[in-house]
C-alpha cells in the first residue's frame, strides 16, 4: 500500500481507508499511552503529504528531542514502507526493515494498512497510532512539556472552529480530491473530483488575496494540513493525477502563499522533491507503467521573492521560528 491506501470502488470511484489505528498517547496516560520523552519514535516518509504535516509540527514544536524520527524509503513493496535508507535497510531504533513488522507487533486488526505517519512504541515494537489528524493535534496538546521554548500555539483555542472547518473542506476538496481525481477509474467521478478540487482552489487564491494565512494573523494546522498538497501540485499532481487546468504556478496568491511558508523555517526543510517525485512515479505504476520519474519541474522560483510579508502577520506569533535543521 502506498500513501494513496484506497481504491477505486465498482462505479470507479476513489474511496480513501480511514480504518485508523486512533489509540492516542496522552499526558494522563488514559489509553494506556503516556507522554514519556524518548519512548516513541515518529515513522514518517518525506514523500507522503500526510506524513509531511507530522514532520512539520514535530519541528515547530520542537519535539526532536523528545520524540525520535525514523525515515522510510520512497519507493516501498506491495505490502509496507521500508526502512532502506538506513544502514543495512534496518531502522536503528526499532530494528525492523519492513514497517508493517511494528503494525503486525500490534495486531492482526490494527488498522486498514502499513501507512505513515505512524507513532511507535520502541521498547515493544508495536505502532501506537496512525491517525494523522490527531497526531499533530496531540503534539500540541499533549506534548506541550516538552514543547521548545518560543513554540508556536498552532491550534489557539478561540479559533479552533474556524481552523477546524477550513481544514475540513481543505481535506475534503484538496488534500484528498487529488487523489480523488488520480485513481478514479470513471470518467464522471474524475471530473467531479477536478473541479471540485479547483473551485477550492479558486476561493483560496480569493481568500489568501488579503490574509497571510489561513486563520488568523498566525501558521496554525490549517497551514500545516494544506501546504503539503500545494508544495507537491507541479511535480506531482498536475501532471500524475491529472490536475491540469493549471500548475500552482500560474495561481498569483496561493504560489506567493506557498513560498511564503517554503521560506518559513519547518517548511521547505522538512520535504525533499526527489524522493516525492520518486515515489510516485515508481510506486504507482498503474499510473505510470514505465516508473520513468520526470526530470522537472524547475524548483528555482520556490526560494524567489513572495512579498508576502505586505499582508503583515507573525508566522509564530508570540513565539520564535525553530533552530536551523
């Protein structure tokens, strides 16, 4: 299973696995799951956009010291992520090659598939938790002791209504609709998708024309949650999933918006277009039968001038930006 972990039902429609394992490690320990620094490690893959949204939070808050990280490859089998970019294609922490190894160790019911991001327990093996819409909620909630001095409140609680609500349509019309559009196998249900996908782009570039960011003056976890799909738009999607009315690129405001937060530190440093753009060009043969990865796009402009910083704005608000990675 690949970050995609769906399929395309009889009429050709995607449906996207949710079946996640949802047990949630907390201060009080009431799951079974304590907060306890060096206990968990962070299994994430700088390919999956999903994963991508746990790399950030971990950063901002500051949290390497507390919760470790572990890499899985690009390009993984049929059946798990692998751990190939470590000596000897074993992670050094779990001792396993193949993810699913830490989803087996917790159950034969564990969940719909071997997905990132993934939190494990690393004196038992076993995966405590898949679900990547709690994970970085509970970073910021959850972890707060171990948090970085200066770390950002990525979820205030006054606004927490709104960022949830933008983050949902966001989820529903971005984040998922390219995939949507990618692996439908009908024609109607692809075109759905598609311009379901650019009607929300559309208000985005309408909304961001004025505001920064999405939610208040501040980066909160609708930045978090819809900049990883924007960053891979030209390299993947536009061509791949065939989400080609236009490239991100040719959207004035939200291309300013997503340079805007590449340049930001805990944005830009946390992704790697290679292995993006490995991973889905080779995983998803289906898509791609020759597995030949593109050369381009050029990524040159990412670090040019967004001017952004006109809308006024504190990226961290009363905080600071994390260290250099």
């Amino acid at each position: 299973m690949g970050s995609q972990t769906g399929y395309a039902d009889a009429t050709g429609v995607y449906r996207r696995d949710t079946d996640y394992i949802t047990t949630r490690i907390t201060r009080d320990g009431a799951e079974g799951w304590p907060v306890e620094a060096g206990r968990y490690r962070l299994v994430a893959a700088r390919a999956c956009p999903w994963a991508n949204r746990a790399l950030i939070a971990r950063r901002l808050y500051g949290l390497e010291d507390a919760i470790s990280l572990g890499i899985v490859g690009p390009v993984h089998g049929e059946e798990s992520w692998t751990f190939d970019l470590d000596p000897g294609e074993v992670d050094p922490a779990l001792g396993i090659h193949l993810l699913r190894e830490a989803y087996e160790a917790r159950g034969a019911d564990a969940g719909s598939g071997v997905t990132v991001p993934a939190i494990v327990d690393i004196p038992s093996g076993q995966v405590v938790t898949n679900d990547m819409h709690q994970i970085t909620l509970d970073f910021g909630q959850e972890w707060v002791e171990f948090h970085r001095p200066g770390a950002p409140d990525l979820f205030p609680e006054e606004r927490r209504d709104e960022i949830m609500e933008i983050q949902d349509a966001n989820y529903r019309d971005v984040n998922n609709a390219v995939y949507e559009a990618g692996f439908s196998t009908d024609a109607d249900s692809y075109a759905e998708a598609y311009h379901r996908l650019f009607d929300r782009l559309d208000w985005l570039e309408e909304r961001l024309a004025t505001k920064r960011y999405l939610v208040g003056d501040t980066i909160t976890e609708a930045d978090i949650r819809l900049w990883p799909t924007l960053v891979r738009f030209d390299a993947v999607y536009h061509n791949h999933f065939k989400c080609n009315r236009n490239k991100l690129t040719e959207m004035p405001v939200l291309w300013g918006y997503a340079r805007d937060l590449f340049q930001t530190p805990g944005f830009g440093d946390t992704i790697d277009v290679d292995q993006i753009k490995a991973h889905y060009y080779r995983a998803h043969r289906q898509l791609n039968p020759s597995g030949i990865v593109p050369l381009g796009p050029d990524l040159s402009g990412w670090t040019s001038w967004h001017g952004r910083e006109a809308l006024g704005g504190r990226p961290f608000g009363d905080g600071t930006p994390p260290p250099s990675a």
